[in-house]
C-alpha cells in the first residue's frame, strides 16, 4: 500500500494570519457561540466566536476564544465578561445564520448589536445576561477562568443552565433529544464558509468484549497482507 503524500507546515515559523487560514480550514466543522454579555450601563453586546467547544460535563464547562481588536485591546464579550462575570451562549440554526453574521460587523465600543440590529432577546433563567430567543439551545454561564496565552484569549465558563426549544426534546425526564431539530451550523474554512449538521450518520462504539469477539471471527490474514510498520 502506497502511503498518501503529505504537505507539512511549521507553524512556529508562519505569520498569524497564515496560521489563521491553515488551521481555520482543517478543523472543521466548528460549532458557533453566539455570546451574549451586558456592557455598561447594561447594554447587550452579541457577537459570534466560532474558536468555541465543550469541554467537559461534570461540571459542565465550554471554551471559547474571542481574540483581540487589531490593535490588542480586548473585543468588547472580553471585557464584559471581566466585568460581569457571566455570558449566555447561543447556538445557531440555519435560520439565524444571516443574523449572526451581521453581529460580526466591528461596531464601535458600547454599541449594542442586539439593539442595533433588531435582535429580540429575553430574560436568563439562571444569569442576568439575556439569551436570543429565536436561537433554538441557549448555555447561561459563569466565568471560570480566562487564560491568555500570546494573543490567544480563551474564556472558561460553567454552563449552569441549558434552555432548548421544545420540539427538539424527545423526552425531557430521560434526557432525550432530537439534536437533528434544532437544524444547527458550523464554521468551514473561507471568511464565509459554514455547514449544517444534519446530514448526520451514526457509527457505534464497540466494547472491547465485542472487539474480541469480532477478532476471533476474523480469518486470519496471510503474512503477505500484513503491513508492519518501519522502525
């Protein structure tokens, strides 16, 4: 077997834009946090972070990273979260797509995008932050931690609550969901590259009692077919 060629890039080396555009187009898809916060005076600030994943359930904690302002001060969810210490998180669905990109526009400081762009938002259960309410799966966290490595910013927050649109709880006293329903997208690579989830396929995990199993019905392979690693 014919091993496939590879191109390989060092990233110690490479600009950060460079780094940007490799690495934006290979680690694909990427779930979108739309984050809302509250600035000063209480004004909303909503914007999208697609550098944003779950990192763990027990407590339940997601990561993002807002990044800085060309200049290096922090982005306006950086600073609000220093101040306020709590966020919601918004998830996208097809539908919302065109809205969340418009709050990616850089308004000026303590302009907020939900105001500005006709977003309706209501009250938090468990934060004073608000949540988008056509966004179909809200998180409503605490700041943990923030973590600045460089010009990475990257934000740590408990989830204390998860607010879901109705139709996509199959049965809510199992913890059922239709993931399918809430027709979410993700970021691809390009500066307007996303994807949606729902062309899903289901692949099993197998125990290692089944992996055994499925061994030993196996026929074992002539030594001809077998492909030992080089040292």
């Amino acid at each position: 077997m014919t091993s496939p060629a590879f191109t390989h890039f060092d990233l110690t080396v490479l600009p950060a834009g460079a780094r940007y555009k490799l690495l934006t187009a290979t680690v694909v898809p990427r779930p979108i946090a739309w984050v809302c916060t509250l600035g000063p005076g209480g004004v909303p600030n909503l914007a999208p972070y697609s550098f944003f994943g779950l990192m763990g359930s027990d407590p339940p904690v997601v990561a993002f990273a807002p990044g800085d302002r060309p200049n290096g001060t922090p982005k306006d969810t950086a600073l609000n979260i220093a101040a306020g210490g709590e966020f919601s998180v918004n998830l996208v669905s097809a539908d919302l797509a065109a809205a969340m990109n418009a709050t990616a526009t850089e308004f000026p400081h303590g302009m907020g995008e939900p105001v500005t762009l006709n977003i309706a938002l209501e009250a938090g259960k468990k934060i004073a932050v608000p949540r988008v309410t056509a966004s179909p799966a809200t998180l409503e966290c605490r700041e943990v931690q923030t973590v600045v490595i460089g010009h990475t910013r990257v934000i740590l927050g408990e989830v204390l609550g998860l607010s879901l649109r109705a139709d996509a709880v199959l049965d809510a006293g199992r913890h059922h969901l239709d993931t399918a329903a809430l027709d979410l997208i993700g970021r691809m690579g390009g500066r307007g590259g996303y994807t949606r989830t729902r062309d899903g396929f289901q692949v099993d995990r197998v125990t290692y009692a089944e992996w055994l199993k499925r061994e030993a019905q196996q026929p074992e392979a002539p030594h001809s077919e077998i492909q030992r690693p080089e040292l």
